[in-house]
C-alpha cells in the first residue's frame, strides 16, 4: 500500500510539471524553435522575476537602466526571458 501511495505521489508530481512546462511553453515565443521546451525529463526547479540594471557608459554621466527579466531554472538548463514589448 504505501509503495501505490509513492507510486501515485511520483505521477502527479510528474504530470504538474508536465502541465507547468506547458504552460510556460504557451507563455514564451523563441526567435527560433531550436530549443524543445517540453521534454519528459526536464522539470521546472524555479522561476522568478528579476530586474536587469543596463550601464550607459557611453553618456558623459553614468545612466542606469532597469528593465524586467524572467529566469527560469530547470533541472538541465536555465533560462532567461523578457516580456514582449
């Protein structure tokens, strides 16, 4: 009996993270489709947002920029976006 428990809790852990590459495949466009986000063996670890600083050393007064970023840390890879403007 508690080896079906463990049995069932391993599937459904598997199926979210199916569900949530999914979804976050839906989310993201890629300049090209070189990168297959859903795979069986990879698995969202975790994901946030972050804010970028941009340094304008070009201007004679250090300029900073922020903009938003997007990691997402699988269990193979790591990923970085951005939202679409």
């Amino acid at each position: 009996l508690l080896q079906l428990i463990k049995d069932c809790n391993e599937n459904v852990q598997r199926m979210k993270s199916t569900e949530e590459l999914i979804y976050l495949s839906q989310k993201i466009e890629f300049e090209c489709k070189i990168f297959p986000l859903i795979s069986q063996s990879r698995r969202l670890v975790k994901c946030g947002e972050l804010t970028a600083l941009d340094f304008n050393t070009l201007s004679p007064k250090w300029k900073v920029t922020t903009r938003p970023i997007y990691l997402h840390l699988f269990n193979d890879c790591l990923l970085l976006s951005r939202p679409k403007e």
